[in-house]
C-alpha cells in the first residue's frame, strides 16, 4: 500500500511492488501507517557473474555486445524499463531497484579475460545497454572506470549512453579512444525543467549539468550527441525542439530518441507516479501511450517497441525531424573503427590504474 500523502523523497519509486516469480509479498509497517517515511538508504551488493559481455539479439538496437558493470540504478527513474530485472534477483522492481545496487567488482578484469581471447571478435561494446554505467556509485567505485580503461589498452570502440555528468571525470580515457575513432557518447535528457526531473529520476544529473557534460565531452574532441528519450507523449514531447537547441548549441553533433516503455512491473509503477504528481495529465498520458501499443500499455514485440504506432507517434516523429532540422543537425552517427584494435602482449600497466 502506498502511502501518497507522505512521498520518500529522492526516490522515484515509493514502495516496492510484489516479484511476479514469488508467491509471496511482504509488506512493511511504514508502508501502511500514516506519518513521515523514512529515508531509504543505498545498498550495494557484490555481484559475482564469471563474465560481463552480454549479447543482445534485438534489431531494435544497434549494437550486439555490452558491458553493465551495475545491477540496479541509483538514479530512480520512475519509467525505467529494466527495473523488471531486478526481479530476476529476487528483488522488486521498485524501490528495491534503486535501493539495491549489484557491483560487478571483477568487471575490468572479466572485460581484460574477454578480449584477449581470440574467439573475440573486435566490435563496439556499448556501456549502459540495461542500467547507467555512470550511476551515483561508479563516483566511489569507478568499475566504469576501469572497464574504459581496458577498452582503451585494447583500442576497442564504445558508445556510451548516461544521464550523469560524472562521465566528463573520465575525459583522459576517452580522449585516447577518441583517437583511434572508437568512442561516442550519448547524453540522455528528458526534460529541461528540473522540477519535473527532480521527481521522474530523482538522482539523475540536473538537465543543465548534462548539457555542460555535453560541452565538455564536445570541446575535448570526443563525438557526443543527445538522447531525448524516453519521450513520454501528453509530458514531454513538447520539450523535443528545445532540448535540441540546447544540445546543439552545446555541442551535440547528432541526435536520438525513444518513446516510453513500461514492461511488467514498470506500468502499475508510472500509473501510481502520474496519479501522484501529475494527476489532471494522467488519462492524457495513458491514453496516448496506449494509441502508440496497440491499445496495452506496452509493446514488447520487435520491429514496434521502440517506435511505436499511430498519430501520435507519427507526430512526435516529425516534431523531432522538424526539430533537428531547424538546429542544424545533420544527425550522422560516428563511424567508430575497429582498425587500431590491439591484443597487448603479456601483463599491462596503463596510466589509468
């Protein structure tokens, strides 16, 4: 039961909803009783995988492998769609989520394992396929860090997609993947107005401290762009020429989005946060998104779920061309290169231990 009238706050989720593997749900006090909830405090677990090149087998994306060093994201978005993998650990999909972070410590280490293998096959390795690989934690435990550098030691490319800042402390790295033409950076941002940020991902960056990341990362010579997404229509679509703008103007050199996802445990999740803070938009949204998946609330097969059907999503299509073109956006992606890989010959310091 959520208590709405006392909101945790930095947190996207208010409450954890029942795993759909177990029988069972537990339910505790402060979730039913009236007063001020506690805040909830970050933990963070070893996760002992024996590997950590994941492959994907969607055309919905462009990539084949990647890396999540976390299990988890601290940021709390309210929309994420991989909160439902946490239920995969015998977690919720919602407070939980956030609340219980998975470390991947040997990650650097599995990464060095894997491409020194010769069954590897140079390809870029995307970094934030499922959670954000530039969550709060990576400022303490810098696994990000170490798996760039190795990726730098083996001259493979990465793209990169994040909402945090923090991927400008790593500038030094990616300057060096930079100049073999194996890096690219994807800043995600939903809205520009903070107050709506503070709510819909709670530890996400500021907007604005994301286009400073952008024209940073630009003016260091790295190819970076911007990610609107997810696109939420009836909340935030209005906002696509304007984050734009300011994304070109910071730098950005290319431009993408995604509309909303709400797999599983994601929807009751959002419904509860629309009837919470944005509750007169509430039967807009949902009936929007519902015309863009087939009349459900979600859209898991290829081909659809990214882009969705319909008017509304045939708009937001044009909003975004309209947008980019009024920017001045070519929107070419960078041809990153698999040239300069390298297999270093025995044990490797690198200036990024």
């Amino acid at each position: 039961m959520h208590n709405a009238s006392n909101p945790r706050r930095g947190r996207g989720a208010q409450d954890n909803p029942k795993n759909r593997f177990t029988a069972l749900e537990y339910v505790r006090d402060e979730d039913v009783c009236e007063g001020d909830r506690p805040p909830q405090a970050t933990e963070v677990f070893e996760d002992t995988s024996r590997s950590i090149i994941a492959r994907n087998n969607s055309p919905d994306i462009g990539f084949d492998a990647s890396v999540n060093p976390y299990r988890g994201c601290e940021h709390g978005c309210i929309y994420c769609y991989a909160r439902p993998t946490h239920e995969y650990l015998g977690f919720s999909a919602g407070l939980d989520f956030e609340t219980k972070i998975l470390a991947k410590m040997e990650a650097p280490a599995l990464l060095r394992q894997a491409l020194s293998s010769s069954k590897w096959v140079p390809q870029v390795i995307a970094m934030s396929g499922v959670t954000d690989c530039y969550q709060p934690i990576e400022r303490h435990l810098k696994l990000t860090r170490g798996c760039l550098a190795v990726l730098a030691e083996f001259r493979n490319p990465v793209c990169i997609i994040t909402k945090n800042q923090l991927v400008t402390r790593d500038i030094d790295i990616l300057s060096e993947l930079a100049r073999v033409d194996a890096v690219s950076v994807m800043l995600s941002i939903t809205t520009l107005d903070d107050q709506l940020r503070r709510v819909l991902e709670p530890r996400a960056s500021h907007p604005e401290h994301r286009l400073e990341a952008i024209q940073t990362l630009s003016q260091a010579g790295i190819p970076v762009g911007v990610m609107v997404a997810p696109i939420i229509a009836g909340l935030n679509e209005v906002e696509i020429p304007a984050i734009i703008k300011a994304a070109v103007q910071a730098g950005a050199q290319r431009a993408g989005y995604t509309h909303l996802r709400l797999p599983y445990g994601v929807a009751p999740l959002f419904e509860q946060w629309l009837e919470e803070h944005v509750p007169t938009k509430k039967d807009k949204i949902l009936y929007r998104i519902r015309s863009m998946r087939s009349g459900q609330l979600n859209e898991s097969e290829f081909g659809k779920r990214m882009r969705g059907e319909g008017i509304f999503a045939e708009q937001i299509a044009s909003l975004f061309k309209l947008a980019c073109r009024q920017a001045g956006l070519a929107n070419t992606s960078p041809a990153l290169s698999t040239e300069a890989f390298r297999r270093p010959a025995g044990p490797q310091l690198t200036l990024f231990d």
